[in-house]
C-alpha cells in the first residue's frame, strides 16, 4: 500500500470517531495543503478540533478502539497556544506508523479557523479543510523551513483568491506580519496604510 494511501487510511478512521461524537472539525497542515495546489509527501494527519470537556475521554477511547495507540502520561504536548492530542495509527498491512495529531482548539484565532473551514477534496476524499489563509497563518506561525516553503506557495498558487484584509488582520494579531509581508510577492504586499 502507498504511504498516501495509509495517511488517508488514519485521516479516514479519526474522522468516523470525529463523526461518531458530533465534534466539530478540520484539517490542516500537510494533507490540507494539497487542497490548494501545494502537493508534497507528508506522514502525519494534523487536525483541530473542538472537543469538549465531556467528550475528552470519549474522544480518546474512540479512537483507541480504532487502532489508535495514545501515550496518556505524554500523549498531550503543549506548544504555546496549541494543546496538541497525539495518536499514533499504524497500519497493519505494512506496520508504517502515522501520527495524527489533533489541536483541540482554545484560542479566538483557532475558533475562527474552525468557522471558516471548507469542505474540499482530498485524494478523493471530502473532508473539512482549513481555508487556504489559515493554512497560511498557521504555517507562518509553525516557521520550520518546511512550513515557510509551504505558506510562499499557497501564497503564489492562490494568490488571486485569497483574502488579503484577512491575512492582514490575523497576522496582526498573531504578532507574524513581518513574516507575512517578507513571503508575499511584491505586487501584493500590504499596504499598512490601508485597511
């Protein structure tokens, strides 16, 4: 089986637990970013979620009862803002191992990446996927050399469709409009007089 076959396998699974339990979802990351143009080989599974108290255990053993193994003295990293759930799928044909990390939201900013999601095609699955600016956003903010290789070409590829004042604003926010406004190609630069 292709590896891109068995990270749509894991993507496929945490999404029937996700479904089971009415949580409110979307991907982003790596896999996500293939929605908009930007194709490259990723093993993990990146999901934001929004899971309640009263559904934390549920959505763990959920999972569990899948073929998902969780670490519940080190499963949970905290990464900033990020309170990041690690699952790791493994396949049983081939035993390659998939991590699907899962970021229960907590901040304004993840709540409005979760409002704006789009349901999109991925390796012809449907799937709630980050909006393409979120993507952005949130590959700026990861600022590994991959994650800004990523951010400059969802930002040449979709550079017509995206949401400039929006990109603009969070980026404010989020305290990376330098990083922003370094990526974007000079015929789109914004203006920080504008708004």
């Amino acid at each position: 089986m292709r590896a891109s076959n068995i990270v749509l396998k894991a993507l496929k699974e945490a999404i029937k637990v996700i479904k089971e339990l009415k949580v409110d979802y979307c991907l982003f990351g790596g896999l996500a970013i293939a929605a908009y143009k930007r194709i490259r080989a990723t093993m993990d599974v990146d999901l934001m979620v929004d899971i309640s108290e009263k559904q934390f255990a549920d959505f763990i053993s959920g999972l569990e009862k899948r073929g998902f193994k969780f670490d519940h003295k080190k499963g949970i990293i905290k990464i900033g803002n990020f309170e990041i759930l690690r699952f790791i799928y493994t396949d049983k044909e081939s035993q390659i191992d998939v991590f699907v990390d899962c970021v229960n939201i907590k901040t304004e900013f993840q709540k409005e990446v979760l409002s704006r999601k789009q349901n999109l095609d991925i390796l012809g699955t449907r799937v709630n996927i980050a909006s393409c600016e979120d993507l952005i956003l949130l590959k700026i903010l990861a600022a590994r050399p991959l994650d800004k290789v990523d951010a400059q070409v969802l930002i040449a590829e979709n550079v017509k469709d995206i949401d400039r004042n929006y990109l603009k604003k969070w980026a404010r926010e989020l305290g990376v409009e330098r990083r922003l406004q370094h990526m974007l190609p000079d015929r789109v630069r914004m203006d920080r007089k504008s708004s």
